[in-house]
C-alpha cells in the first residue's frame, strides 16, 4: 500500500538535472504528513526487532528520514556528512562519482564496537555514496543490520558495490 502512496506523489522531472535525465522528485512525499509517516514506518519495519542501536542517515536527504526512524526505534541518530561540517573529530571516505571523486565524513565517535547500524538514505542510484558510509561505519567496529532507501534506481545496479549489505527499497526503477 505505501509503494501506490509514493508512486502517485513521485514526481518525474525530465531533463534534471542535465538532458536525459528523469529525476524522482521526492518533496511532494515531504509536503504529506500521512505519507511520511508511513514512509518512516516503512524503512524501519525489517529492523524493528534486530537490536538497532543507531540510525546513520547520509547527507541530506538521509536526515530528513533517518531522525524520525531514530526517534521511533528509540536510538541515537548519526550523520554522515561532506567534508568540513562535522565539528569534532572524523573519519572519511571517499569515492568515485562520475566525473571526478567526491568524500563522506562520520564523527570518529558517532558508531562502534557493540553498535548495530541501519544506514539510511532517499535514493540508492550507482551506490557510490551508500557503499562509503558502509564503509565508515564498518571502519569505527560497529555492524551493519542493512540500509533502508526510499527508492532504488535498479537499472543503475548500485547493488552490486554493496554486498554484504541487506538493502531495502520501498520502490524500484
């Protein structure tokens, strides 16, 4: 039922943001408070009996999900960040995009030994950017129970750079 909810408040946007691109607009999902909750309730529910002890919610977009899954499992919230955000200590990670490369940072503190872990994040695309914040966390001792997104862009196989990691999707392209 959430994956009809979410398919008719998706927004495709041609063109976006360069020529052949359809990018999945999200912020009409933002602007429903039903459809929130149900997305929160949704990413958590594979891991509400696995023992999470944190929430890691990547830049930016993984806040605006991961703090409220937090909230309702009842555990600390972590972000992973761009480089230069974070104000103590980090790790970092960097991958490559594209053209170019790019880094991810996490409190050096933020996870560890003992800590059960769901990364979080809206979209799973390449897997650039989710397979670096596994690799942070699993770099600071702490385990992985799986990542959760909002939508997976199947056909880009972003899977395949995340093995040994369970994703769930709410919806696939």
């Amino acid at each position: 039922m959430v994956d009809q909810v979410l398919t008719s408040l998706i927004r495709d946007v041609p063109d976006f943001p360069k020529p052949g691109i359809v990018f999945k607009d999200i912020t009409p999902i933002l602007a429903d408070p039903q459809a929130m909750n149900q997305v929160y309730d949704a990413l958590i529910e594979p891991y509400r009996e696995a023992g999470v002890t944190r929430i890691v919610g990547i830049e930016s977009r993984g806040f605006i999900f991961g703090t409220p899954m937090a909230d309702r499992l009842n555990v600390g919230f972590v972000p992973v960040r761009k480089p230069g955000k974070l104000p103590w200590k980090t790790v970092s990670e960097s991958y490559a995009l594209e053209y170019g490369e790019d880094t991810l940072e996490l409190h050096e503190d933020g996870v560890g030994e003992g800590d059960k872990v769901v990364i979080v994040d809206d979209l799973l695309a390449t897997g650039g950017t989710l397979s670096a914040a596994c690799r942070l966390v699993r770099r600071l001792g702490a385990e992985i129970v799986g990542a959760s997104v909002v939508i997976e862009l199947a056909f880009l196989e972003g899977r395949k750079k995340l093995e040994g990691t369970t994703v769930h999707s709410l919806l696939s392209y």
